[in-house]
C-alpha cells in the first residue's frame, strides 16, 4: 500500500467516524488534487479556530477550485465542516474538509 493510499484510508476513517457516508472515489480525487501538501504535518491540517486559515481555505479552495460567489453560505458551510469533524479535533485533515466542502456545494464534477 502505497503512502497515499494509506493516507486516504486515515481520511476516510476520520469521515466514517464523523458520521459520513464516503464516497471513496471522490475523497481520493480531492486527495489528489491537494498534491505534495498531504505529506507536509502543518499543511495537512486545518485549523479550525485560525481566522486566517478558514479565510485562506474559503478564497482558494471554495471560490477559486470550486468557482462559488463570496458570500455568507460559504463561511457557514466551514462552520459546518469544522462542526462534522469536531470542534475540539486537532487533527481536521485538509482532505476531509475539503471533501465535507465539495459534497456541500454539490461540486463533485470539479474532480471528474
């Protein structure tokens, strides 16, 4: 097993364990496209109390990758995501928000 599938499987025990139905196929795709960040301690979390951080996840991912408008859905849609995966978790992989995000928006076909 490969590092990154290993890695994939930590991610979707993290999701299973917030009570989310994975969608194996798209959370490897959303792996993928974080690139050599996933391998990378501090750039392979989100820290979900940095205002700074959720600002930069909201600008690069949400409306750059995904192509969403600015608006107050989308800093509720992260609230949501860091809720999901546990206020008091240290350890919010990247991957898993990123994926809690890309269902939310219905914006699968980004990673086709």
């Amino acid at each position: 097993m490969s590092k990154r599938d290993e890695l994939i499987a930590k991610y979707a025990k993290q999701l299973k364990d917030a009570g989310v139905n994975v969608n194996l196929d798209l959370l490897t795709k959303v792996t993928v496209g974080l690139g050599p960040s996933i391998y990378k301690a501090d750039a392979e979390t989100v820290s979900g109390s940095d205002a700074k951080e959720l600002e930069t996840v909201k600008k690069n991912y949400l409306m750059k990758k995904l192509g969403l408008a600015d608006s107050s859905k989308l800093d509720d849609a992260i609230n949501k995501a860091v809720e999901t995966l546990g206020k008091s978790n240290r350890n919010k992989y990247r991957a898993c928000f990123y994926y809690l995000l890309c269902v939310e928006f219905k914006k699968e076909s980004v990673y086709k």
